[in-house]
C-alpha cells in the first residue's frame, strides 16, 4: 500500500482495533492496542520526571508510527510489487499453517522416532 494508506490502516489498529489479552489469571478479555503499552515508570526509572513519564506513551507511540512508516517506505522503493506478496507468504508459513506444519515436521522422518 501507500504510506497514505498504511497510514490510515495503522492509525485503525492502534487505536480502535479490540484484541483478546490472555490475563494472568487466565481470563481472556477484549483490548484495544494501544493500551497494551506500558509507561514508562519513575519507580522503575527514578531519573527519568513526572513530564517525562506523562509523555512515555505518546512517544512510545509515535516512535513506533515512525519506525513501521520507514519500514513500509524501504518496502515500497526496494520492491514496490512483490514485498506484500513475500509478506503474506511469510505470514502463511509462519502464522497461519503453523499447527499444520509443526505436525508435518514432528510426523517426518526427522522426528518419527523420537519422543515429544
């Protein structure tokens, strides 16, 4: 996509896209993205002040915004056509047939006669 387009996409996501947090409890619950960031906190940090700890999360955030538009413009000069196609590939081997190729690797020859 455009960075314009990322952008929108990405502005989307981190703020109005709910995700389900697994809790320490085990609970499951409904979050939206951008409050599974954590500030940064002068208890953990002593040097760092009360300005700078209020504006922990919207650096945070905009340095992230930062970081994924460069990535997304490297993208688009390097291989403006094929990179979403590799991305997708990726997201299918690693992702989305994850379950099915761990049993195919653990039911091939390599693993057959080995305990799990």
């Amino acid at each position: 996509p455009t960075v314009s387009a990322w952008w929108e996409q990405w502005k989307t996501f981190m703020f109005d896209t709910d995700v389900r947090v697994v809790t320490k409890s085990g609970a499951s619950s409904a979050t939206r993205v951008c409050k599974l960031l954590d500030p940064i906190s002068r208890s953990k940090y002593p040097a760092v002040s009360e300005a700078e700890e209020a504006i922990s999360l919207p650096l945070q955030i905009a340095c992230m915004a930062a970081f994924d538009a460069i990535l997304v413009h490297i993208v688009n000069v390097v291989a403006p056509e094929a990179w979403h196609g590799v991305k997708m590939a990726m997201v299918n081997a690693l992702h989305t047939n994850k379950t099915a190729r761990t049993l195919d690797i653990l039911a091939g020859p390599a693993y057959a006669t080995c305990d799990v």
